[in-house]
C-alpha cells in the first residue's frame, strides 16, 4: 500500500524579484501559487534548457508549430500529462483539456489538480500556449 505524503506548505520565490520593503528581501509565493508556477514552468520549458537536469520540461513547443487542430491539442494533452506526472510530485493531476483556438491560433490550456498533503479546493490552471520563435 503506497503511503500518503503529508505536507505543511510550499514556499517558491517570486520570478518578478520583487523585494519586500519591509525585510529587504525577495518576494516569496506560498502553496497554491508556488504550485501554480512551477506547473506552468515544467510545460513551457524545453528539455536541455535547465543545466545540470537536461530531461526537465516538456516537448510541447516542438508541436505548437505543427498544424492547429484537435491531433496537434491531444499531443501536447499527453505530453502535459506526462510531464507533471513525472516531475512534480506535490499534485494529482486530474484533467488536462487542450482546446485549438483558430481565430488567436493558439491553444487553450486548462489543467486541474489537487495539492497532496494540503487541505485546499481542487487547483485549475489556465493560459494559452502560442508558437513563438
């Protein structure tokens, strides 16, 4: 039987290093919105982008260039899928949805999960995935 993991709260810093005026220090985010970042940071960095952990991120800007349609969303589903299930720990992943946009050609991006260890209400994480270069 697999063993529940128990938390107390996660802390990240803030990407906009802000500092606070109070303590000079940076700006940190707790639970539901350190959780929040790091998920959308594993899906939009590429593998071989992070130093000395070249497997981390995941291969979704590869198919933002193929064709804008319902195949190209079910890939980058499965390749978001995968990618928090492998490394990032503190969540269970419960549905992922990819839906194209023809008129912004973009993707929209909805995933929700539940934090492990912290009582808190199912997360929904939402953004737009755009081919850039």
């Amino acid at each position: 039987m697999p063993v529940e993991r128990v938390s107390r709260g996660f802390k990240d810093i803030s990407m906009s290093f802000e500092v606070n005026p109070i303590n000079a220090d940076i700006i940190g985010v707790k639970n539901e919105t350190a959780i929040s970042r790091s998920i959308r940071n594993l899906v939009l960095t590429t593998p071989g982008e992070r130093f000395f952990n070249e497997d981390l991120g995941s291969g979704v800007s590869e198919v933002l260039f193929d064709t804008l349609d319902d195949i190209s969303g079910a890939v980058i589903r499965d390749e978001i899928e995968q990618t928090i299930i492998r490394f990032e720990p503190r969540v269970k992943l419960t549905d992922v949805m990819v839906k194209p946009d023809y008129d912004n050609h973009e993707f929209n991006v909805t995933i929700t999960y539940d934090i492990i260890g912290v009582d808190a209400l199912p997360q929904q994480l939402t953004f737009a995935l755009q081919p850039t270069r």
